[in-house]
C-alpha cells in the first residue's frame, strides 16, 4: 500500500498558519487502544477509524498544545499500530520497532519529506511525541534523520516522552545525545512517569525497557534530586463543576528512580472506567500514570520549551 498523500490538507490533523520562526512536528501516540482488541480488528488503524480520530482530538489539546505558544505545530495522521497488535510484538521482540518499521514508518517518512520540502522553509523545529510518537521519533532520529544532516542540524530538540531512550540506543547511535540540562539543544528530552506502586511491585510496563533514563522535568536533573509538586508550574485537570480541563494542581512531584529509569510521583492518579483500567494495568502496570506524562508537567514543558528555543536562538 503506498504512503498517504501529504500534499493534501485532510492527510494532517493539523496543517498550521505560520505565525512562528520554529515549528514542532508533533507525532500521535497510540489512539487506536480499546477498538484494536474487537475481534477481527486490523493490526493498523485505517485512517477513518473513529477511536483514533477522537482520541488525537483529546491528545492535541492536552499535549501537543504544549509547543503552540512558541511554533507553529504540525500533526500528520497516519496509520498507526493497534495496542493489541503492539503488545504482541513488544512480547515477541522486546521493543516496539517491528510493528512500526511497517505503514507508520512508511507514511511519517512520506509525511517529513513533504514539510521539508514545501511547508518548513529552512525554520528550526522540534519534533515531538508520546508513547507510540516517541517511538517513532527515536526510530526517525536513528534513521531519516541521520540520513538527512541537513534537516537535522536544524533540530531545537526532540521531546520524545513516553517511551525509552536506552543505553545501548545511545551507544549505536552517537550522533545522538540524551539531554544533561534544562537549555541544551540537539538532545533528546524523555521521561516515563509511574507511581509508587509500580516501584513496590516491582512492575512491568512495555513503555519501560531495560537501562533506560527519564530527565526530572520539574528540576531536569539527571540524578535522583527529588523536586516537590511547589516546583510544579500547572497541571492539566479535570475542572470537578464543569467536566472541562484546566490548569491547576494535581500534587505532581517528581523524583527519578535511577534503578528503573523512571520519574515517579505522587500526583493523583485519575479515574479509569474498569476495562480500561484493565487494560492500562496489564500494559503499564498497576500504578502507571503512562497518560500523564504530559498532563502533570504541562506548563513546564511549556516554559522548557521556549528556553530550549532561546538559547538555541542565542547559539546562532
């Protein structure tokens, strides 16, 4: 099957007015969740499947928005893997790349080398994710972009939340570094976030993969320097009167667990109707917040955002 169509505005969710001098490219993180489980269900969403397109609605607005004050951002649709369909390749392999080296790796591809060509006009960017979109942006930064220098000498950074960056990853691609700071650019900003009870049952989660490393994103320490929820510059809630979300505080702290990898908090943890708590258990462990790892620290990529810009503006 060939890759979608870019040229055309129904292929992006979002195809923005260009207000800003740097772009985020934002990649979805896994929206095709309970509908991928029915029976007879295909492995990738088509690009009509309804639970998808209603869950980047709901993705855009509470962490792809995170870059909007400061770039114009970009979200393509693409047929993405099922959660059935990459729970089971994650079994058999260990990682995630074989069930995106298919139809996602296909249309992204296809997807950035139409805003290179004729949508980014030589504007630095970042690219950005979560969960599923994380993957894919360290499997692009390891491959496309290292075979296009000229695009990725551009990079302000890539904030590739929700998912592993792992030691022997770094190892095999050393053009690629982890971020050490709040300001550096060219780096790789990730973090996995997980309660307490994960950490006590000793849980698996597929996001979690063996000697990764999260950057603390209230301190953005690499160390175990705990950061109290006073260091928390707004979190997305569910207003309790109206239903609707805003900014306020979920009691989000953060410490890194070096053993793990992992940035654990003490945040409070949001309802789940059962099956769908059934289903986050199984994949991310009893005590994993995985869908919060946005929505606990949104105004503080915010603000970390629009540094990493400033002083990748200042280094030019």
């Amino acid at each position: 099957m060939n890759a979608i169509d870019y040229s055309k505005k129904t292929s992006w969710f979002s195809l923005p007015e260009i207000t800003r001098n740097v772009d985020t490219f934002y990649i979805f993180a896994t929206d095709y969740i309970m509908s991928s489980f029915e029976e007879g269900a295909s492995d990738y969403a088509t690009l009509d499947n309804v639970e998808m397109r209603e869950g980047m609605k709901l993705e855009f607005r509470d962490h792809a928005t995170a870059y909007a004050d400061v770039t114009n951002v970009f979200a393509p649709f693409y047929r993405q893997c099922g959660l059935r369909y990459a729970g089971e390749v994650i079994k058999k392999t260990g990682n995630f790349d074989q069930a995106l080296l298919g139809l996602p790796y296909e249309d992204l591809t296809a997807a950035l080398d139409y805003y290179f060509e004729k949508c980014n006009n030589g504007r630095p960017f970042i690219i950005a994710g979560h969960s599923q979109g994380s993957a894919m942006v360290l499997l692009l930064l390891r491959t496309y972009f290292k075979d296009h220098p000229e695009y990725y000498e551009r990079m302000v950074a890539a904030y590739a939340i929700g998912y592993s960056v792992t030691t022997e990853y770094l190892a095999a691609n050393p053009h690629l570094k982890f971020a050490a700071g709040e300001t550096d650019t060219g780096v790789i900003i990730a973090w996995n976030t997980e309660g307490p009870g994960n950490v006590e049952a000793n849980a698996k989660s597929v996001v979690i993969l063996p000697h990764t490393r999260s950057i603390n994103p209230l301190n953005w320490k690499l160390d175990e320097t705990y950061a109290p929820a006073s260091m928390n510059l707004g979190s997305i809630i569910v207003d309790e009167k109206t239903g609707e979300p805003v900014i306020g505080d979920a009691g989000a702290d953060a410490q890194i667990n070096l053993a793990r990898g992992t940035v654990v908090t003490h945040a409070r943890a949001e309802a789940m109707a059962e099956d769908v708590a059934r289903v986050a258990a199984q994949f991310f462990g009893p005590d994993g917040r995985h869908g919060n790892d946005y929505t606990y620290f949104y105004n503080n990529i915010k603000d970390n955002v629009a540094k990493r810009i400033a002083a990748y503006q200042k280094a030019q």
